[in-house]
C-alpha cells in the first residue's frame, strides 16, 4: 500500500477532501496486515480522534477500494475485510476459531476457467480462501480437551 503522504496526494489528485480523520485512516492502514474491518479501523481511529465516524471511515475505506488502493476481501463471515496488499497477486488463510485472515503466497497456475465456462465473464484472476484454525485456536482447543 501507498505511504499515508502518497495516499493524501492521490485524493488531492482526485479532487477528494484532504482531513484529519482521512489522514488518521491511512496510517492505520499503512503496513498493516490484519485485514481489518472498517468496525477495526474505526475503534482504533477513535481512540485516536474522538470524533470521527463510522461513515467517514466507511467512506474512506470505499474510496480506497475504488482508486485500487485496497482490495474488498469478503472471508464469508458477514463483514468485509479491507487488504491493504495490493502490490501481489495472493491468497488468504482464514481461521473458522477467531476470524484471524493472513495472506498467504503461493502460485496456482492451473485455477483457471475452462474455456467456455465462463458464463459470459471475462474472468481476470482466481483468488482462494483457505479456511481452518490458525495456531492460537488450535492450541486453545487442545488446551480445553487435555
């Protein structure tokens, strides 16, 4: 992801509003790499400015994902998920226990749509989903049944 510096000048560049509380989101999300919700960003946001609001974080968080500054992640658990990765192609882990996403990389060359199959979509990358317990649920659950 862009510095907090480049993503202020992309929104100026756009004719977006530069504010405080915009600035306050792209350093949460600089280098940041729990593939937060937008509740995440904006509990941590507030502790940091009071004021701000779900909308503006919402908004922000829309904003990026439409310049392609993040990537929309739906895990299947009701909440969207904002990556800031988006400099590589990648998949995701994703822990059935707490919710935990990780990137995670690796090449699958063969995921592709056979010809003919596309139902009308010209499909331009396969992204998948992992799902088990990350190590912390594991130990957890080996902990309670020891």
């Amino acid at each position: 992801m862009k510095t907090p510096a480049e993503l202020t000048e992309l929104f100026r560049d756009r004719g977006l509003k530069i504010t405080p509380q915009r600035q306050c989101i792209f350093r949460l999300l600089h280098g940041n790499e729990a593939h937060p919700t937008a509740d995440a960003v904006y509990a941590v946001a507030r502790a940091e400015m009071p004021t701000i609001s779900l909308k503006t974080v919402y908004q922000t968080l829309n904003d990026l994902a439409a310049m392609g500054e993040l990537h929309l992640l739906d895990d299947g658990t009701g909440a969207a998920r904002f990556d800031p990765n988006v400099d590589a192609q990648h998949h995701h882990l994703v822990c059935d226990g707490c919710g935990k996403v990780r990137d995670m990389h690796v090449d699958f060359p063969s995921v592709l749509v056979p010809r003919g199959q596309a139902q009308g979509f010209a499909v331009r990358t396969a992204e998948v989903v992992f799902r088990g317990l990350c190590d912390d649920c594991t130990n957890d659950r080996k902990g309670h049944h020891g």
